[in-house]
C-alpha cells in the first residue's frame, strides 16, 4: 500500500488509542484499517503488546493512572462501568484500596475473570460518568453502592465526609438513593452523615 496509506491508518489507530491509554482491540484496529493478518504481524514485531484477549496496547503510550480499568472496560466490550470501591478509588474518596476491581454489568453479561467482582445492574445514565477512556459511577451512586455492601462504617463516613466537603453529594442526594437501594444502605448512609454532622 501507498505510505499515505499506511500514515492514514496508523492515524486513526492513535486516535482511537489516544482516548484510551494507550489501548485498543482487534474491531477498533480493524475498523482502522488493520487486517488481522496485520494485526499479527504488529505483534510479532512488538511494534503492540498484546495485553488481553483481542486487546492490543501501544508500547510507546505513557503509563496512566487507571489504565487497568481502560483495559477492563475494553475486556468487557465497553459494558462495565467501574463501580463500588474502585469507583470510590477514581475519585480519590476515603481510604479504599480494592484488592480487585469492582465493574457494574449489565444482568445479561456472561463473561468472567481473576481479579474482577461483577456487579449485574441496569444504571440510569445520570448514575455513570465519563472518565479518560472508561465510564465510572458518579460519587453518589458510588457511596451508596459500598453503603449496601461490607465496606467499614468508619471508611464509609470518611468517603461521605470527603464527598460532601468536596461539594460532588449533597447529604439529600445520598439520602434519597440510598433509600431506594434499601435499609442496610439507607441506615448506614444516615450513620455515616450523623458521624458528619450533616
């Protein structure tokens, strides 16, 4: 093929890998233009890594801070949202260290993997927001998504007390979607504001 050609494709793979860490799959690749006879050729030559099945990373991209969760999200076909306590970790609220990476599912997802507790829910979009190539649950629906799990009570208030100084919750928001969530969510919410103060 023509370089122009060759420059065209390499073009629209960085793009799409620009949005994403670096990372991107075998259908975007091939929707850039890359056969997959291609495709094996860049990874025979290490000019990609491959990372995971059908998913590909650019060697030369700097490292990001949650590019694990771009890849988990690429693993998923861009149907999981990051949620609960890794959810709490993006956006820096409390003290939460998940040792695995916690994804809300749609209920008809079938896929598994080490290191991953699926989550099988229908969020409204008002719940999920857009992070540097993943989606993540906003800080309300985070808080109250650990409030109905086993999280610590002291790590729950302080992430609220976070949230709430941060002005991302108000103290009715938390209120409100806790109380649809149910009683072990609503009680613990209403714990951790009484330990604020709110």
């Amino acid at each position: 093929m023509p370089p122009q050609s060759r420059r065209e494709r390499r073009r629209k793979l960085m793009a799409i890998a620009a949005g994403q860490s670096g990372y991107f799959t075998a259908a975007q690749a091939l929707e850039a233009g890359f056969s997959y006879a291609a495709q094996r050729y860049h990874t025979v030559h290490a000019n990609w890594l491959r990372t995971g099945r059908g998913i590909y990373r650019l060697p030369e991209w700097p490292s990001g801070a949650h590019e694990d969760l771009v890849r988990w999200t690429l693993w998923s076909s861009n149907r999981a949202v990051v949620s609960h306590e890794t959810a709490l970790s993006v956006h820096e609220l409390g003290d939460v260290n998940p040792e695995r990476v916690h994804l809300t599912v749609p209920p008809g997802f079938r896929a598994r993997a080490e290191g991953v507790i699926l989550h099988r829910a229908v969020l409204d979009p008002a719940e999920k927001q857009a992070a540097e190539g993943f989606t993540v649950t906003t800080a309300a629906r985070s808080l109250v998504d650990v409030a109905a799990g086993p999280l610590d009570l002291d790590q729950l208030a302080a992430a609220v007390s976070e949230a709430l100084g941060r002005g991302l919750v108000t103290a009715r928001q938390l209120r409100e979607r806790a109380d649809a969530v149910g009683a072990q969510a609503a009680f613990r919410i209403e714990r951790s504001l009484a330990l604020d103060g709110a």
